[in-house]
C-alpha cells in the first residue's frame, strides 16, 4: 500500500471559483488508472493547536505499491492536470507513505 | 466521510525502539470502534521538493462523519493512547479533512 496525500493551498486564497476549477481538474485527474481509490476534500471544522487548516484541498490517493505511484507522476492525464491546474495553487505539501 | 491524518514526529528522532512502541500503541489504538478504516505508515522513499519525509510515522483514520471523530478524541482508549505514549513524540500535525 502506498498513500500519496497531497494539500493544496490556492493561489486566490478564498476564491470558490478557483477551488472548483481545482477540484474539477482533480475529479478528470482520478482516472488515471493505477489510482486505487481516491478522496477530494477540505479543511473539517475542528481547530485545535496541532490542526494544520490553512490549505483549500486535501487529495489522497491510495496505490497498490510505490510503482503505480511512480507511473502515475509520469501518467499523461497527470502531466496535462499540472499544465491546465498548476497556476490554481501557490503552494502544495506531499506526504508519502507506506505501511509497516 | 471524515478523514484525520496525523504525522508524528519522535521525541528520540531515529530511534526504532520508540517508533515501535508507538507502533505498538496506535495498533491498541485502532480499536476505537467509531474508526472506520485505519492506516499506520512511515515515509516512502520518494523524495521531491514539495515532499514533507522528516516525520517518523503517519496516522491515517477514516470515519463516517464529524461526530464520529469527536467521540475518538475522547474515547478512554485515545486518552489512554496519549497518557501512554505522549512522550514518544515531540511533535505532532493533523490534517482534518471532509469531502467535497
């Protein structure tokens, strides 16, 4: 199992429109087919201290193995979302992980 | 569908003697029956700029909903989760999310 989770912080901090070209991007993005499962969301209510909740999108993605995820980095349906998508976000944060 | 992401940072970096009591205790931890789905991680070898790896060990937790999630921040087995192995960690980041 390999968990890709990816937190986006949009360029026009605020802007729904530019969120929903985001996560209109991300729906056509989910496609690419070593994508396990897939999940769209934003920051929940809680705030607390630790709660990191200054990003617009959270995308987390499950692959069956470190490959897939490899493959899909180079996939063409990823390549065209970074062209049509990038200037949407000014900042991304990405954690990889695997289990134990 | 809430989705809880925590990544821990340990308090001994680089120790596996405490990566694997804390191991150990989100294994206990993963009973809580309000978690739908739980995932225990450490970094993948991917490396990139916008890749966060210095953290020891990620926690992934789904839940049903909000509620639910409350209730796990106060169930005995969390608290005791945090009584027993707080001392394990020096820093912790949550990312709390919810679909779109």
């Amino acid at each position: 199992m390999f968990i890709h989770h990816v937190y986006f912080w949009l360029t026009n901090t605020g802007s729904e429109e530019d969120k929903g070209k985001l996560i209109e991007g991300l729906n056509k993005l989910s496609k690419v087919n070593t994508i396990k499962k897939s999940y769209i969301g934003v920051p929940a209510d809680t705030n607390r201290d630790v709660i990191e909740r200054s990003y617009s999108i959270s995308w987390l993605l499950f692959f069956d193995n470190p490959a897939d995820q490899d493959s899909y980095q180079t996939d063409p349906t990823h390549l065209k979302f970074i062209q049509e998508c990038s200037m949407l976000w000014k900042k991304v944060v990405v954690y990889d992980s695997v289990d134990v």
